[in-house]
C-alpha cells in the first residue's frame, strides 16, 4: 500500500512540472491574442467616435447661413468631449475642398 501512495505522490508531482511547462509556454501566445482583442476593440471604439464627429459636423453644415467655422467647431467639440483632442478637420463638397457656405441644395458635404 505504501508503495502505490509514493508512485501516486510521485506522479502527481511530475505532472506538477508538465503544467508548469505547458502554461509557460502557452502563456505568451494567450496574453498576446487578449491585449490585442484589446487593441482591436479600441481601435474600433475610435473609429466610430471619429465618425459620429464627422456626422455631427454635418448636421451643422446643412443649416443655412453656416461657415466651416461651425463645421469645424462641431466635430472638435464631439470629439473633446470623448477625449480626442489635435483633430485637423477638413470640409469638402463633392469632394472638392470649399467653402460650406457656398454649397447649392443636394451638394455632398
């Protein structure tokens, strides 16, 4: 009976050792594929902050009498109150830097 206890005991311990060589190995590759879901998961976060911003802006350009100015002051706005700050804006219509002032009914803005 003692002798099946140390087999049991001792084998217990041996296989102690293969976990601690399998988590080891198994670790890095773990850890890297959650902090990037992490990453990715952000990434996406600012995407659509970036264009809930660039909506918002829009919605300010459509109103008459409006100026890039308010275009501009639109999206930094949206985008300082999630954090985002240093944003360059740039106002096109139908893809063609102008003037949102000048813009005729039906422009793409």
């Amino acid at each position: 009976m003692r002798r099946s206890v140390r087999r049991h005991v001792q084998q217990t311990a041996e296989r102690r050792g293969a976990t601690v060589v399998e988590m080891a190995l198994v670790a890095p590759a773990l850890f890297t594929i959650i902090f990037g879901s992490f990453e990715i998961a952000h990434g996406f976060m600012v995407q659509h902050l970036i264009q809930d911003a660039a909506r918002q802006g829009c919605r300010a350009g459509v109103c008459p009498h409006r100026t890039n100015a308010h275009i501009e002051s639109a999206v930094n706005r949206a985008l300082e109150q999630e954090g985002l700050t240093g944003a360059t804006v740039s106002v096109t219509i139908n893809g063609q830097p102008g003037n949102v002032s000048s813009a005729e009914t039906g422009d793409d803005i």
